[in-house]
C-alpha cells in the first residue's frame, strides 16, 4: 500500500503534468480509497477556459463518477497545496474523508502571489469579495418547495447536521414563508446556517483541524 508521503508524490507528478501540458495552474491532485488511487486530477482552468476547474475539483469529478457516488467518505485527498476556499467547500460537499497536503496555502501565495490566501482570511471574516445584493422575490422558494414536495434527495456537505427532514429547519422547526420578504425563516433563530457559516468553519486558517485531519 502506497504510503502518503508516496501518494503527495503522485499528486505533485499530476501538478507538473498539468503545468507542462500548459492546462492550467500548478495544483495536481490524488483521491484514493483503501490504499487504491481513485482518481487523477490538476488544475484545467486554462484548458478548459472553466475557472473552477483545480486540480480537487477535477479529480472529485473523476472519482464521483468512477466510483458512482457523490459520497467519497470512505477516501483521501491528496494535493501538492493545500485547497483554496472552493477547493475546501467541495470537498465538504463530497464528504472526503480525510485530505493530506504538501505545502500551505502561505507558501504558495508566498511564490506565486495567488490570491487564495486573500479569499480564505475574507470568508473568514464575513466579507464578500463580490458585490451582492438580495432582491426578495414572491417566487424565489418555488423550486426549493416543489422539490421538497417532490422527495427530492437531499444531499449535504460534510458539516451539515443529520437528521433533517424536508421542511425543516437545521433544529427541526417547521420551516415558515415570511410573505413580507418572501424568505424562510429559522426557528428558533440560532439555528446555523448551510451557506457562510458551514463553508467558513473549514476554511479558516488550520480550518481542516475540526476534520481530524
């Protein structure tokens, strides 16, 4: 079996491969399952003209779709650096078991001046790189609601609470259209949130250290 020091090898092989391929960024990615690699993956912004398109996130692609399934709990990520702030939210969202990375995300911004180090201390402080605005609309939870009503699957990133049945709040409350803004309310109010708050719990600095990782 293949040690992790091997693995980060591998991943760095895939990064270079990338690079000289000219696809995209210096970012190479391994994902594997009881020892067994899954699934290849670098960075293809450029060949793809697709900016989400890293090293993680290709290979996550790959490795759902070889192996069937959206949840790859039972795998590790291996990455040359460690994921920027997407790369850390997909993650989530695929419930990767365990990541393991060769340099920070320091180090790389320290070479090459990536603006990923930016990103992550923002999310981390709530602050929007983007500008946005919410404009409340009479239809905005049509297709939330028809898909409840549909039994839709309800999949969840890796931080999310279990338990929750459609139509329901994160503590279990019914969830209630306010017809003044046109939103759903969370009762009782501290029930957490499955945008900013999850995504920042793993994304600020040493965020992976709630993951046992």
């Amino acid at each position: 079996m293949p040690t992790d020091e091997e693995m980060l090898d591998m991943a760095i092989d895939e990064a270079l491969l990338g690079i000289r391929s000219g696809h995209g960024g210096p970012f190479g990615c391994v994902i594997a399952k009881d020892g067994e690699v899954v699934a290849l993956g670098h960075n293809r912004v450029l060949a793809d003209n697709d900016p989400t398109a890293h090293g993680e996130v290709s290979a996550i692609r790959r490795a759902c779709g070889i192996l069937g399934t959206i949840d790859l709990s039972e795998c590790t990520l291996y990455t040359n650096s460690e994921p920027c702030p997407m790369c850390k939210a997909a993650i989530s969202w695929a419930k990767v078991g365990k990541v393991v990375y060769a340099v920070t995300m320091r180090d790389a911004n320290d070479v090459l001046g990536f603006k990923d180090l930016r990103m992550s201390e923002a999310m981390a402080k709530r602050e929007d790189l983007t500008p946005s605005k919410r404009i409340p609309m009479e239809r905005g939870l049509e297709p939330f609601e028809e898909y409840r009503d549909l039994r839709g699957h309800i999949y969840r990133s890796l931080h999310a609470p279990a338990g929750i049945q459609p139509g329901q709040s994160a503590a279990g409350a019914p969830m209630v259209r306010n017809h003044t803004t046109s939103s759903t309310a969370m009762t009782p109010m501290t029930a957490p949130t499955f945008t900013t708050d999850l995504v920042s719990s793993v994304i600020v600095s040493g965020g992976w250290k709630g993951l046992g990782v």
